[in-house]
C-alpha cells in the first residue's frame, strides 16, 4: 500500500537540525522523497509499522508534527503532480 | 471527499514568496492547514477542480512542486497524527 508521510519539524535549534535530518534519512529508507517534508513509501502493515515507530522514536512530540496518510493498492489514479521534480515510480526497479 | 495538498514553493525571491503566500490563501478557501505546506480539503469534484485550477495559475511550474492526493469519503480511518499541532475535524461546524 501507499503510505504518504508528511512532517513539520522545528529547526530553531542545533537539535531540531538533527531531528529533520533523522527523520528524512528514516524516511529515505521506506520511500521516496517527493517533497522537501512529504515521502511517499510503498509498504506492507508490518514496515508501516516500523516506519511509524522509528519516526515516534525521533521526533519532539511538543514540538513537531507527524502526519501519516493511508492511499492503500491502487493509489495510482489517485495522486496528482503539477510543476517541477515530478518524481518516478515509486515501484518502478531501481537500476545502480 | 478528503483532497490533501501538499507543496513546494521556492520562495529565494520576493516574487516566490509572493507564490507562497498565495498558494496558502487559496488552500485556506478550500480547507485546513495541518503542517506548514499540507493542506486537507473536503471538496466535491467540482471544488476540487477549482482548486487545482487556481493553484495550476499561481505556481511557477518550472520550480514549484504541487502534489493532490484522493482520500475519498472515508478518510478518517486512513490518517494518523502524532505530535503537535494536531488538527480538529475538517468537518465540524466552524464556530465564530
């Protein structure tokens, strides 16, 4: 299923630097970044899972929002891009 | 039905900015900011395509990103929020 990942973290300080950079480098490794605060990540319930975990463990829950959205299978039709750094298929093989 | 959108504004100009600000203003018509560049609408078809009209007419397309995501009617199972700045139902009666 699609997963949209979108987050506000507050950089005023050294800390909350390193939390963004955290949380996008945990993104990275479920997704695709779409966005400068949106990934989008094709998952199974057990990796959602992990993903949601692993980004609770980071961030300020004072502080930063963390907004998690379920697209589910066929997710095609239903994501819109306009204007610049359209991405690729997030399913798409990834050729090194 | 639930339209999230999300975007990137470059904003190293005063005109940017300008984008920016407008891009915010015409999502404020349709519906509720939830993070700094996410947006969620409650619209029909017809809203739907007036925003994306409005929105296509004030990005630059060459450096600006905009992304709509379809959440359909029944969206509340299928979005999740930890943190901050957590958002009141986009469909409760505005009190003023």
């Amino acid at each position: 299923m699609l997963v949209l990942v979108t987050y506000d973290v507050v950089t005023k300080t050294a800390i909350g630097q390193k939390r963004l950079r955290k949380v996008a480098k945990t993104c990275e490794n479920y997704g695709l970044r779409v966005q400068n605060s949106v990934f989008e990540c094709v998952v199974d319930a057990t990796q959602f899972k992990q993903l949601q975990l692993a980004l609770q463990g980071i961030i300020d829950k004072e502080e930063d929002s963390l907004r998690f959205y379920q697209l589910g299978n066929n997710y095609k039709s239903k994501v819109i891009h306009v204007g610049a750094k359209e991405t690729f298929n997030v399913e798409d093989t990834l050729i090194l």
